[in-house]
DNA sequence: GTCTCTGCAAACTGTTTGCAGGTAC
DNA sequence: GTACCTGCAAACAGTTTGCAGAGAC
C-alpha cells in the first residue's frame, strides 16, 4: 500500500480515535488490489493467504470501519451475501448475467441525468447510486 | 382476489405439479393489496392478522414459488432482508431517504435509454432492472 | 386415496458481539 | 501504561428444511 494512502487512513482512523494495525491495512489492501466487488468471505481467504492469522470477525470489523469512514462501499447484488468495493475511483454500474453469473461494470451520462430529473421532479438530493441490470451477458447469449 | 387472477395462478401452479391453497392465495392477496414492496416478517404479520394459523415458513416457501413462477419481485434494498413486489404494473425504481427510510418510487425513460445504450455498447440483453437513489427525500432536506 | 402442503422446531448462513489476552501509540 | 484491537466461541437475524399430520384434487 502507497504511503500517501497509508496516511491518509491513519488521518481518518485518528480522527475517530481508532488506530491503524496491520489487519486493518491488508483488509484495506485486499480490496484495492482486487479492483472489483468482493464478498466478505473471499475478502478474508484472501487476506489469511497473506497473514494467516487474522480471523473473520475482524474483517467484518473492518469492513464496517472502512464503511463508516466512506472508503469502502457495501453492495446489496442479487445474492445472499454483501460485496464490498473501494468508494472513490469513477462512479460505475453493475451488469449481472443471470446464467454464468458474471459482473461487469459500466457507466453513463444517463445516470447523471436521472440524477438531475430526480432532483427537478421529486425534490431529492442523490447521495449515491446504485444501478444492477440482470440479463444475459453476450457471452452467454451467443451460447444460445 | 379476482377470480380471473386466480384462475390465472392456479394454471402455473398447476402447470408445475404444485397447488392452490388458501395460504398461498392469501400471501399472494397481501402483496397484492400492499401496493408496495414488503419484507417476508411484515407479510407475515399482515397474513397472520387474516389466517392466525399461517407460519412463517409457508409465507417463504410460498414467496419461493411465487418467485419461480415468475409473479413475484425480491427486492435487495439497503437492508438487511429481502423485500417481495408483485411483478408486473409498470416497471419502476426507488428513491431511499437515508435519513427517515422513505421509499419513493419513480419512472423514466431515461432507463430505456439506458438499457439500449447496455446492448449497443455490450451486447448485453436485459431482463430486469433495478435501481436504487440513496439520498435525502424533499421532506428530510427542508427540515434541515 | 394419493401426493402435496403445512406448522413446528431444529438447522443453516451471513454477520455481530462479549470476553480475555495482545498491541498501537 | 492505557485504550483500543484481536481471535475465539457463542449469539444473532433472516431464511431453509425434515418430519408427521392435515388438506387439495
């Protein structure tokens, strides 16, 4: 993990007077280097490849703790389980394939413009967006 | 219930080896008369102040079916159970007050747009939507 | 009469929490 | 040295399931 990066969660932590330990910096690390949405379970094999030691619970502690401060996102995607995913990076979408269960993200000007149509029309002040298409990715549909 | 509805889930019922009775018509009826999505344990509620005798597993298990049979919608919202919707009326999406918990429902043909935008540019064929704005309803912005 | 449905209680999955020892600052 | 953090196991909420009796067809 950069250095800049390192500090400006240890500046978060701090103000919440919470610390920065190594569990808290490989949770953090799992999830930027994935580069997508991960559930809270593969989020924990991944980091206890690397320090064997950390336990569940404490990635779920974690989690809660990088949601709170607005670094990491929690997806409700059509399964049983939460993804989670680093907030930052350009705003995207999900489009789920119903048969292979792929995800693929994309973005649009058109959301921005709903935005705004919500705005003019309902009086309401959009914080954060989220868009899952289902359907058949085109993998799956040339398959057919 | 209408007789014609009945009627017509009875015909998928059947068509499933599978069949009607009074428990399934009446969670069926309370989504129904909801106009709105509801979570399992307020379907519950809502069968049992009918039907005292209706548990809780029959009101999953027949959400299960209707799910399968196509007549009902689960929902992922922000939260941590499902919410169930008739599926059919018009296609709609939600707006979610993060302060008072409001769920709002709106339309656009911004959505349209979007999804032919998702064919063209991806090849991918959409079969459902969902969309949730997380925000400040017009009620919660003017108190503040 | 047969085969499906139902209620009950017990199981299961994803997530949270209490506690005693460990660690950042 | 003092909080805060951690692993463990136990608790929890939402949902599913096995079983024996009840009910649809």
């Amino acid at each position: 993990m950069k250095k800049e990066e390192t500090e400006k969660i240890l500046a978060l932590l701090k103000s919440e007077g919470k610390r920065l330990t190594s569990k808290r910096a490989l949770v953090y690390q799992v999830i930027q280097e994935s580069e997508s949405h991960l559930p809270a379970e593969e989020i924990y094999l991944r980091a206890k490849a690397i320090d064997p030691n950390i336990s569940l619970s404490t990635v779920y502690r974690t989690l809660n703790i990088l949601k709170e401060l607005g670094l990491v996102r929690e997806l409700h995607l059509d399964e049983e389980h939460h993804h989670y995913e680093l907030v930052g990076g350009t705003a995207h979408y999900h489009m789920i394939c119903s048969q292979c269960g792929k995800v693929e993200e994309f973005k649009s000007k058109l959301v921005e413009r709903l935005t705004e149509e919500l705005e003019k029309n309902y009086g309401f002040e959009t914080k954060s967006i989220h868009i899952d298409f289902i359907g058949l990715c085109a993998n799956c549909r040339s398959k057919t």
